[in-house]
C-alpha cells in the first residue's frame, strides 16, 4: 500500500502532507525526529503508487485541494489539539 497523510502540529496551524510506503514508521519517525508531539490526523490509502503521490502533489500545490480537505476533515484537525 502506498499513503498520503497529514500531520498535525499541536501547538499551532501547521500541518504536514506527505506520502509513505509504511505509515506507521514515517509517523513514529517524524514525531521522533523532526517534529515531537505531532499526530496524524488523516490518511488515504492506495494501490498505486502513483495515486498516492499524485494526491500528495495535489494537496501541496493546489490551495482547492487542501482547502476542500480541511474542510471534510475539521473536527479531526481540531481534535489534534487535545
């Protein structure tokens, strides 16, 4: 499987979009090492990987995208802060 995901920093707005072929090890890893405290807040899954990378080109590069997908997703973005 192939995934996009988000990440959320606790602490302010930010967030963190990005594509794995193991979502469990880039999310430990990226608490870890480069950003402690932050939760996955969402992901998709994939077969292919191009989809995947593709999804993640497109809520990068593409404000809709993004905007559609916080959106959707509010109450989780919200919760990350608990």
């Amino acid at each position: 499987m192939f995934y996009c995901c988000v990440l959320k920093d606790p602490q302010s707005e930010f967030i963190y979009i990005g594509f794995s072929t193991d979502l469990k090890q880039r999310v430990k890893r990226h608490q870890e090492l480069e950003h402690p405290g932050w939760r996955l807040v969402y992901y998709e899954a994939y077969l292919d990987e191009k989809d995947a990378r593709e999804r993640e080109r497109m809520l990068k590069h593409y404000g809709a995208s993004l905007g559609h997908l916080k959106a959707r997703i509010r109450n989780s973005l919200g919760r990350a802060l608990e």
